[in-house]
C-alpha cells in the first residue's frame, strides 16, 4: 500500500520530483560527503480497469523505474550537533557509505550548536534531517513545519546539567532567586530550568535569565558573566572541566531527555525506503559505539573538538544503542508539549501522535 501511494504520487505530480533536487544546506559544516543508496523496489502495476494486460506492464515498468530512479543520486542534507554519537559514528567508519555507495546517494553534513538553529535551517529548506531535542521539534510544528520525528538519538536523564559558579555561593536551587541563569532559549534546558524553579517554588521573573548560545555558556561561566546555567554535553563537561563551577543538579529526578531524529515530510513521502535504511544505518551505529566506547569516545571527540578525556565521565550514560521510540520517550514528548503550552511559548497545541511516524522504524526492522 505504502509503495503504491508513492508511485501514484510520482505519477500525478511533477512538484515532487522537484523536491529531490533542493540545494544543499549551510550551518558549520563537518564531516567528509558520503556515498549512499535505496533498495529497488518491485513493479507495483496503477493502470485503471480496462487498461491491456500489455499497457499495464508497460506502466508498471515505467513506475518502476521512476520510483527506482527518485530513490538514487540523492544528497541528503542532514543536520546534527557536537556529540551525537550515532550519525558522527556512521559517517566516520564508513556505515553510511557500505550501505548506500552503490545508488550514489551522498550525506552533506552541517554541525549546529544548538537546536534552534538546527531548525531555522531545516525550515528555510537547506536540510532532510535532524538531530535535535524535543522542544525545538514541537515548536517547529507548533509553527507549521512540516516535519515529522522518526526516531531517537538520545533518551536520557543526564544530558543536561546546572551549573554554578564556585563563586557564586549557590548550593540549592531555590538560591538561584536574583541571580543571573544562562540558558539557551527554545531549548529542552529551557524547560529543565523551568522545571528546577518550580521545584523550588520559584517562578521565572524570580531570576535574571540570559539567553545564551551552548559555546557562550562556557564562556560566560569561566569568566563569572553569569552565576549559574543549564547546558548540556558536551558543553556541561567541557565546562566542569574548567575547575570554576559545581555541578548541582541534572535531570535524575526531574525530567528525562529524549532528543529526537526528525526529518522533512516531503522527503519522507518521496523516500520511505531510503529514510528506512537511514534510520537502520543509525542504530547499527548507536550498537558499534555501545559495544566500542572507548574506540567511540575518540571519533566523537575529535569531530565535536573535545579532548575525548573531558567527554568520557559522562559519555556511557548517554550512549543509547536503540533509537526506537517507546511509550516512555513518547510520554515524555507530550510532556514537553504541555511545558511549552503552559509557559505560552507555543500559541497552539502540537499532536503529538500525529508527528511522530513510527512507519519507517518498523521498516526497518527495529520497531514492531
């Protein structure tokens, strides 16, 4: 049914084909451009009732060989940021490049610090895919991105950390009141600090927020421009190491991270194939670094400019070698959903059942 839909599309459409060939994106480009490629698809025959047995072969032959076609010499645009294990992993050693150098599809990769960025970029057109957290997700389709979230890349608890500054004296949360906070806004430590004041039954106006991208919250830290913020790795550990803040808290306790793999739908509808084995491809990936951390530590260090010593404390907990999205991870999206509602950052309500798909994880064989 799935491949039918899309030949039908291929057929009635030009504006579709079209979409394959959208430039590539910008940001801080990293990573070396990988060879790719899709599977063949079987003849799936459209003709109406009464076309020859003969017309419709030769249609479904003609579908076939488009649909094929769409599904090679592709570049797929795809965005993600410093210490994403999975996709630095399978562009590095070559994963990508096994599975789809024979149809000439190719990877552009673009690093962002955070995010927001991420998805100002995917907006404008200039990637496929993304890596970010959860919030920018939902704000994006709270603003009528049409994207979809397809999968995960991290679902855990100590992502994300607030700093304070050694001489700041801060040693509760509820000590945070007038202080200066850094704080990447639109991001999940946005709603992390959100959900620390509320536990110390502090409100927002009780602190002076600075929004801060992650690169300047080291910064600001180390130079005492801000007594506390909340980051995340690689940033909270590049940060500690420094020697001038305390970590007081994380997530334990307060609200699990899933970040999130989230991709353009129109790509999707063209490519249902191609985005299968993508996400195939990312979880062998998240498997080889669970089982090779130490061999991962230094692939994902150098590509993120991080001595591998500083990321290590803290790298085996937010390895994850299942990007698969279960009922835990999915709670916790709608969770941040009602964060954002709460706070009024998103004027509207987000499905969140609708923009999940889990059709491509099922078709490639890591979700039932």
């Amino acid at each position: 049914m799935l491949k039918n839909k899309i030949i039908k599309r291929i057929l009635s459409t030009s504006l579709s084909l079209l979409l394959i060939t959208t430039t590539a994106g910008c940001g801080n480009t990293s990573g070396d451009t990988k060879s790719a490629a899709s599977t063949q698809s079987s003849a799936v025959s459209t003709a109406p009732a009464g076309t020859s047995q003969s017309q419709a072969a030769g249609t479904s032959a003609q579908s076939t060989e488009q649909e094929t076609s769409a599904d090679k010499n592709i570049v797929v645009k795809y965005g993600y940021q410093p210490g994403h294990s999975q996709v630095v992993i399978a562009d590095k050693k070559g994963f990508f490049k096994e599975e789809f150098e024979k149809d000439n599809i190719t990877f552009q990769f673009s690093k962002f610090q955070s995010g927001p960025a991420l998805i100002t970029s995917l907006t404008a057109g200039e990637l496929d895919f993304g890596q970010t957290g959860d919030i920018p997700a939902l704000s994006a389709r709270a603003n009528n991105v049409d994207i979809k979230i397809v999968g995960k890349y991290i679902s855990s608890d100590q992502v994300n950390s607030l700093l304070v500054t050694k001489n700041s004296g801060i040693k509760t949360i509820a000590e945070l009141k007038g202080k200066k906070v850094g704080v990447t806004i639109g991001s999940t430590c946005h709603q992390l600090l959100y959900i620390y004041l509320e536990s110390a039954g502090l409100k927002p106006a009780d602190i002076q927020q600075v929004n801060l991208m992650p690169g300047d919250i080291v910064s600001s830290l180390v130079s005492g421009n801000v007594d506390a913020a909340v980051t995340w790795e690689p940033y909270a550990s590049m940060t500690l190491a420094k020697g001038v803040t305390d970590k007081l808290a994380d997530g334990v306790g307060y609200k699990k991270e899933v970040d999130v793999i989230i991709a353009n739908n129109p790509f999707l509808q063209q490519h249902p194939d191609v985005t299968a084995r993508i996400l195939k491809v990312l979880d062998k990936a998240g498997k080889w670094v669970a089982q090779n951390q130490e061999e991962a530590l230094k692939i994902v260090g150098t590509d993120a400019g991080v001595d591998p010593s500083v990321l290590a404390p803290m790298f085996s907990k937010v390895v994850v070698d299942d990007i698969g999205l279960n009922s835990e991870d999915i709670d916790s999206i709608k969770k941040s959903q009602e964060f954002l509602r709460k706070y009024q950052i998103i004027k509207k309500d987000v499905d969140v059942d609708a923009l999940i798909d889990t059709q491509y994880l099922k078709l490639a064989g890591i979700q039932n």
